[in-house]
C-alpha cells in the first residue's frame, strides 16, 4: 500500500458518457429465459445503456473525456497524457487510447491502455496521480470506457442481465488552492483465480477459429458464485487493512464509491466493514455493470447531485477479472 507522497495531486474535474439506447429487465425477458424480479433480486440492477451500432469504445471514451476537459477548463493541447482503462478494446491494437487522442486533438499527449479487469480505472488513477506526483506528468486524462454488449453471449442469461455500456472520465493535475487531494492507494491481484472471469479467444492462448466462434469462446464466460465468494472474502480485510495505514477508520469514511457490479456484493462488503449503507453511491440499476467505467460514473453522478462535497473523504474501490482488486483515497 503506498500513500503519494511526491507533489500533491487533485481530482479537477469528472465527466459521463452514457449511450442512448436503454435496454430494460422487461426488454430481456423478450430475449432470454429470465425475469425482472429474478435479476433484481440476483443483481438490483433494472436497466442497462448499449451502444449503437456505430459507436465503438474509442467514441464512448472520447465523449465523456471531452466533458470532463470542459469542466476542467483545460484544452486537449494541454495535455501531457490519456489513459483509458477498458477490458472491451475497439481492437486488440492499436489501442483506445491513442484513438480518443486522435479523436480529442491531444497534440502533446501520450496515450496507452489499461486492461486490469473491471479494477482498470483504479490501476489506470492511481498509475495517473503516480505521474504527476513525481512531477513527470502535469495533466492528465484518464477515462474508463466499456462497450461489453459486443462481447456478450446475449442467450446466456447468467451475464447477458448483468452488463452496460458507457464511459466515464477524470481530468487530475497538482493541487491548486481550495482543492483537496489524493491521499493513497494499493492495487493487488491473485493470478491464481484467474480462470473465473475470461473472455477465452480471440488472443495467443486460442486463436480465432471455426471452433472458438461455434463454441462461443468470444464472448464474456463468468463464475459468478466463485466471484461472489472471492469478493466477500478478500475485499473486507483489504479495505480493512487500506483504512488502517491510512490512518483513515472506515467509519471516517464520507463515501465509498465501488464498483457497480453487484448489490448484493455492496451491501456485504459494507455490513462486514460495519459502515451504514446510506454512504455508499449505488447506481447499477440504472447502468448496470459498466466494468471498467462504474467506479468514475458512480463518482461523477455524485459529485453533481451534491452528494460529495469538498472536505469529504472518498474510497474508490473495485474488483475485476485477474482476480484484480484495488482502493484509492481521495479527500475532495
């Protein structure tokens, strides 16, 4: 676990970018053997935004990362780097990055992938804050940015019900007068459960072929109850642990922001942490799993509604394929 200890690094502005298109419980029931009070009662998720036909993740990335340099008052000229952590890549290369660059008109900057699970847009921040902390980086984009309907088996209701689309975005850079900080953040991962989310073709390990396409080895293959366990048991004591070093008690603890995979998932984690439910922000029944992008939507939606306000303490916290999890703490 690390706390930045370099230049202090603030959160300047968050942006969206939700696809039109909302696919209900309702709309799935016409699709797949499956009902609104089963996947409510699995997941509390009611509604998901997918991607049209001619949007790809590059377009969703650069959309919410062109609202969130807007907000920040800082042009794409002025940028030193673009992060985009994504598990759902226009192609496997050339990366999203370098295309929302191309897209936002970033002469200056940088640009690269993360692809960490849905923990990406933590590994991606923290990678971020680390730059322009040690003063190699003075502003940077980082986006989170999903268009998973394409890598789903929409006959498969186990992972069909559960997926959104959408990106969110942070514009960081040093700390300037009034704004808060990032205090620290840990990533960690055990490779060892790293066969309970896949998506099994299409890279080395298994080629394309008539086979993998027949078999449906394209599309995202889930262990959802080892994944279950997996959470409940090593989140706890790790955000546990994180509040400790931090000299941060959970209950100190504004608001937590995780990843909006599971209500279920949520409210265990929060009851073995003994913190009221009433500070965490809970937004997956109207986006549903959007990966790597839930952690940064579920923060901007509550910053505008007012819900995080400035001398609020946060922890962003997400959890994904790898089996990669990861904290980040942010005072605003």
């Amino acid at each position: 676990m690390t706390l930045f200890t370099g230049r202090a690094v603030s959160l300047w502005s968050t942006g969206v970018y939700v696809p039109q298109r909302v696919l209900t419980n309702a709309d799935l029931e016409k699709m797949v053997d499956t009902s609104d009070a089963w996947i409510q009662e699995r997941s509390g998720i009611r509604q998901r935004h997918i991607a049209s036909p001619d949007e790809q993740t590059s377009d969703l990335a650069a959309q919410a990362g062109r609202g969130a340099l807007a907000k920040a008052g800082v042009s794409p000229e002025e940028l030193d780097m673009i992060i985009v952590a994504t598990n759902s890549p226009d192609t496997i290369f050339p990366g999203v990055a370098p295309k929302v660059q191309g897209l936002l008109g970033a002469p200056r900057a940088g640009a690269f992938d993360v692809q960490a699970g849905c923990t990406s847009c933590v590994y991606a921040l923290a990678n971020a804050v680390a730059g322009v902390s040690s003063g190699l980086w003075n502003r940077v984009l980082v986006v989170g940015a999903e268009a998973l309907s394409r890598l789903i088996d929409w006959q498969d209701r186990n992972t069909c019900v559960l997926f959104g689309d959408g990106a969110g975005a942070c514009v960081i850079g040093p700390q300037r007068a009034g704004d808060g900080r990032f205090l620290a953040s840990a990533l960690r991962s055990d490779g060892t459960k790293s066969d309970l989310i896949t998506l099994p073709a299409g890279g080395t390990a298994m080629p394309a072929s008539e086979e993998s396409v027949a078999g449906k080895q394209h599309f995202v293959h889930m262990k959802g109850n080892e994944v279950f366990r997996f959470v409940n048991r090593e989140l706890p004591p790790f955000l546990g642990e994180f509040c400790q070093v931090t000299g941060v008690p959970p209950k100190e603890v504004d608001w937590w922001i995780f990843h909006q995979a599971n209500l279920r998932i949520i409210e265990g984690v929060l009851r073995r942490l003994d913190i009221s439910g009433d500070r965490t922000v809970v937004n997956l029944d109207r986006y549903g799993n959007t990966s790597s992008a839930s952690v940064f939507i579920a923060l901007h939606e509550a910053i505008e509604n007012g819900q995080i306000r400035p001398g609020h303490k946060v922890i962003l916290n997400s959890f994904g394929a790898g089996m990669t999890y990861g904290a980040l703490l942010l005072e605003m």
